[in-house]
C-alpha cells in the first residue's frame, strides 16, 4: 500500500475526519468533569467543514427525570452512575439545564412535561 504524503491527500478533496464534543452538566447547570457526575450530556459531531449534529441527553431514573435537588437529593455519584441517559429533544434538554441552575420546581415540572409529551 502506497504512503501518501499529507500534500497529497489534502489535494484529494477528503472530508475532514468527524471530531466529537462532548459536555456534561452537574449540579448548578456548571459543567462536570466525568460522566457518572452528570445529570445531563451534549454531543456535538462535526462533520464536513460545517456540518454540525447535535444530540441531547438526560439521566433518567423510572422514566422519570432525575430531581438532584429534591426527590433524588441523597443519590450518591455511584447510584447516579447506575442510571442510564435517553435520548431527548432540545426544548427538554434546555428547560432542565435550566432548572439545575435555578432550582425552580416551575422549570423542573416543564422539563417533565416536554419528556412526556415526547413519549
């Protein structure tokens, strides 16, 4: 097999490799700095040049969202590591950010009920 230069692949016209972001969401909306202390995930894919996709993620406990403030306040970073993220749509993932930042229940009850309505 034939080693080419990086000249010469560049003239090819090759798309650019797929690069993936990827940010978790902690307790007050900041960011977190592993997984299994994440409430909530953003995946973004860059493929060619410009295009961008972009997949929202929340953990999910029962069906149910996970409340870090009141209902699941004592989970500890091992039970919470047990709970799996679903796959969710963007109103939802952006209504529960931010309810980890302000710690309203009117945010958390509309998260809940743009979950549902996506079932």
């Amino acid at each position: 097999m034939k080693k080419h230069s990086k000249e010469e692949l560049q003239n090819m016209g090759l798309p650019e490799p797929t690069r993936m972001n990827i940010e978790w969401f902690g307790l007050g909306g900041k960011s977190a700095t592993e997984e299994r202390t994440a409430f909530a995930k953003r995946v973004c894919c860059v493929y060619d040049y410009d295009n961008v996709s972009k997949q929202f993620f929340l953990r999910i406990s029962s069906g149910e969202l996970i409340d870090p403030y009141y209902t699941n306040a004592g989970i500890g970073k091992a039970r919470l590591a047990t709970f799996a993220f679903k796959k969710v749509d963007s109103n939802t993932f952006d209504a529960f950010v931010k309810y980890l930042k302000s710690k309203k229940r009117t945010d958390y009850t509309f998260a809940r009920r743009l979950l549902m309505e996506t079932k």
